[in-house]
C-alpha cells in the first residue's frame, strides 16, 4: 500500500480532484489522454508515478492551466532515485540486513570522504546516504544486525584519495561488534565470478526481501523463488569469506601497507 501522505500519493489524489471537476471517470479521461486505465488508476492511489508527459497531457484535457505538471516539482527535491525508495522503507524496518558487495564499500559502511567521492560531492546525496545510517545506532526499535560480505578488491579499489580509503578501511574495522560483522572473501574465491552486489532484508515476523543491483538500477523483490535464490547465494559466498578476526586484521593491514 502506498503511503497516503507521500508526494506521489499527495499529487495522485490531485489529479482525480481534477478529474472528478470535468466529470471524467478513469476510462473517459484514458480515451482522451490515450493512457491506460490502469495507469491513471495506479497513478490517482500513488501506487504509480506520474511522467512529466503524463502530468501534461493531463493539465491540457482537464484544463487545469498546468497544475499538475508545477506539482512534480517535488521531485526536484529527491535524493534517493525513485526506484531506491521502496528498499529504503523496506532497510527501515529490517531486523537483519545481509549484504554483498563486489564492488564498493556497503553504502551503511561508508564514510562521509568515500560517499562524497563516489557522489561527486552532491551535499543531498551524501547527506541523505549518511543519514541512513542512523539505523544501525537507533534506540527503538532495536538496530538492526548487519552482516556484511565484502570483496578483497574493493579495500585496494581508489576511490576519492589514499587518505580517504585509509580513513574508510579504519571505519570498517573498528565498526565490527556482535551487531555489525565484516567479512572479507579473497581473490578468486567467488566460483560464480563478478557478481552484482545484494542485500537480504529479513523483516519483522519472518518475512524477507531483497534488494538486486543492475548496471543501471536497484531492484526491490518480495518474490519467494528470487529472495531464496539470493539467500543461497549470500550463504555459498560467506563460507568462503575469512573469518571475522581475521578480516579485521586483513582491513588494518591493508589500510596501512595500500593507503600510508
């Protein structure tokens, strides 16, 4: 269920304000706007974004003198991409996160030098990355336990400068506690080669989700067949990861012999 008080759920009910005026019903206002049914449909729930090619299409057959399109102005003010959204409710919520990461630090990991590298010093971004990091240090509900799965490429990976990358290995390993763990899996232990990092989030009364990275975009799935894919492949990348003493030794060595 979308959240009633969100912007998109806040602009979707202007629209069928707008609509319900000039007297359409969702079907009339599809045939003159030559958008499904089904889409208006998502859109006035807020289960659905609205497209600025929507929005106006919209404020011309209902005559709103461009209201609607103004309203997505509030989409300016986004720091996560649309599609992150729906996993940052889900991290929100977690009573464990299970991650793998390929490629670069855990974004609940990084410090402010790495992200801001990595987001090429976009202040929102960072920020708002930063901040959701309050859930692992929250005091209700609990925080949740992390349990992080990193490539040994990734602490020799320059990202920003060797002072950044020193500052961020020492984070790493002096986060670690019974709560938050850090492996480390060596070069060429992954049989199944490069893989795209993923996150498992197991939630309150059982239930699991997982969050796919793609070349051009995260995916969030509740499917039962895909989540239980990528818990089997969390569990056969974690055995070969070095234990947790080990792989703190393994960050510190690192940081001082890579990045001094």
């Amino acid at each position: 269920m979308a959240d009633l008080y969100s912007p998109q759920a806040i602009w979707g009910r202007e629209l069928r304000h707008y609509r319900k005026a000039a007297g359409l019903t969702q079907g009339q206002l599809a045939e003159k706007i030559h958008f499904s049914e089904s889409l208006i449909s998502g859109v006035e729930t807020g289960q659905l974004p609205a497209s600025p090619e929507f929005a106006e299409t919209c404020d011309t057959v209902l005559g709103t003198g461009s209201a609607l399109s103004r309203l997505l102005d509030w989409r300016k003010g986004q720091v996560f991409p649309s599609w992150f959204g729906k996993w940052r409710d889900k991290e929100r919520v977690a009573t464990t996160l299970r991650t793998y990461e390929p490629l670069v630090m855990p974004g609940l990991l990084q410090t402010d030098g790495y992200a801001r590298a990595l987001l090429g010093d976009d202040d929102g971004a960072v920020t708002a990355r930063l901040e959701r990091q309050a859930i692992l240090t929250r005091q209700d509900p609990e925080p949740p336990t992390l349990r992080c799965v990193i490539d040994e490429s990734v602490l020799h990976r320059l990202v920003g400068s060797p002072e950044v990358m020193r500052e961020q290995l020492h984070h790493l390993a002096s986060i670690a506690s019974p709560q938050i763990s850090v492996q480390i899996v060596p070069p060429g232990r992954v049989r199944s080669g490069l893989l795209a990092g993923f996150v498992i989030a197991t939630l309150e009364g059982g239930g699991e989700v997982a969050y796919l990275e793609t070349a051009i975009r995260g995916l969030t799935t509740g499917d039962q067949d895909e989540v239980a894919a990528a818990v089997k492949r969390f569990e056969a990348i974690r055995i070969e990861a070095l234990p947790l003493s080990m792989s703190i030794e393994l960050i510190k060595r690192t940081a001082e012999e890579r990045w001094t």
